[in-house]
C-alpha cells in the first residue's frame, strides 16, 4: 500500500479523488489537507509517499509549499488541476506525474504505475525551487505569513521552531534545516539561525563562542564552530 496524502483547497475535488484512489486499492490514505499549512504539518509527522497536490490554492500554492518540505523528507509529486497551462510547469518542476481534474480512472491508473516503478527505485525526488520569501507562522486562530527580511533570528527547541522579529516570538511548522536551505539566513548555531541584515554588533566570548545583538537588543548566541565562518561570511 502507497502512503498518499490529498491536499486541494476544494472539498469536492478531495472527496472524489479520495473515492478514486480508495477504489484502486492501492493506496493507505492519510487525512485530506484543505491548504498547504495543514499540509506542511501532516508531511512532516507522517512522511507520505506521494502528495496528490492542487496548484492553485489561496495565499501558498502548490510550488510554493514544495519549497517548505525537507529535502530528506520529500515525497513523489502528482498535481491535481483543473487548468491545462500549468500541465507544462509542473513537468518543468519534473513531477512524477499530474492528473487533470475532472480525474479519470483510466488516466489514474497510468500514474500509478509509474508512482509504483519511482517508488520501487527508492530514490528520493529531487525539486529545484527559489528561495523563500515569507515564513508561514501558526497564531491563535490564523496563520502569520512573516517576510524573511523581516526575520532576526530563528531558533528550534523542545517544543518546536520559533521566528523571532522585533514584534516577538511566533511558531512554524517548517524545520530548522528547511529554513537554513531556502532563505539567505545564517546559520550561526545547531539551534539557531540569523539574520545577518539585522546585526548590530558581535560580543566575543571566552572559549572561542560569541553573542550577536540585533538591532532590537536580542542576542543570539554563535557556536565556536560558527564563528570563523560568521567572520568570513562578513569579511572580518
């Protein structure tokens, strides 16, 4: 059985692709996902095998949600769309596969066996995709989309990621090492990374280590490890 995961912002479209994919008998279907900060979520918890993915959904779409998966993580990818000029990007963005919707089963059933020949190579899929500009941040009842330029330090715990910005703390679903990968970030720390834009200045410590102080007077902390490449990324 194929681990697949639905995401499309409409409930129809998930509804009768998920009855497709049950009547093949294929595939161990995990919950449906309305948009892509749910997804991101269920990705990460429970590694699917495949994603059958809407590109066009509200505020991040499909590429775009691509870009926030982890590159060990990353499951085969089958669009789902209704409209034909995209059919092209997502071969460009080499996808296994996409479905145009209305789904039909005869052209389903192509893409399953070549979902079951990719999956029987054990490779793992391979996207070249921008850098990120927004960090989707879960809040109270509504999700926070922060400009990374915006961003001055990030920093991951036993309770999760957080972005920091002069405003205060907000919690991603995104990995450290998404976030060190897809923005300009740096990473000055196993637990931290930062804004270098936002430097104020670089406290030297005993043993090798050192704080920066950002411009808002948070400090940061930077590994012994981190600091000969810090001194170089700014050509101290």
């Amino acid at each position: 059985m194929i681990r697949a995961l639905i995401i499309d912002d409409e409930q129809h479209a998930r509804e009768e692709l998920q009855v497709l994919l049950e009547a093949s008998g294929e595939f161990e279907l995990l919950p449906p996902c309305a948009n892509a900060f749910d997804a991101i979520k269920v990705i990460n918890q429970q590694q699917p095998q495949v994603l059958f993915l809407d590109i066009e959904m509200p505020v991040v779409n499909g590429f775009q949600l691509l870009s926030m998966i982890d590159e060990e993580r990353m499951p085969q990818v089958v669009f789902v769309t209704a409209y034909d000029e995209f059919a092209l990007k997502a071969f460009e963005e080499k996808t296994l596969d996409y479905l145009l919707k209305p789904v039909e089963t005869e052209r389903l059933q192509q893409t399953i066996i070549k979902l079951q020949a990719s999956l029987q190579q054990g490779t793992t899929p391979y996207y070249e995709m921008p850098l990120l500009q927004r960090i989707p941040c879960r809040c109270v009842r509504r999700i926070k989309l922060i400009d990374v330029d915006e961003v001055e330090s990030i920093f991951s715990d036993t309770s999760g990621v957080h972005v920091h910005t002069a405003e205060g703390d907000n919690f991603t679903d995104l990995t450290l090492k998404v976030l060190e990968r897809r923005t300009s970030l740096f990473r000055c720390h196993k637990q931290y990374l930062v804004n270098l834009d936002q430097l104020d200045e670089i406290l030297l410590q005993e043993g090798g280590t050192a704080k920066i102080r950002c411009h808002s007077g948070q400090s940061v902390p930077v590994s012994r490890r981190h600091l000969r490449q810090l001194k170089e990324q700014l050509g101290l």
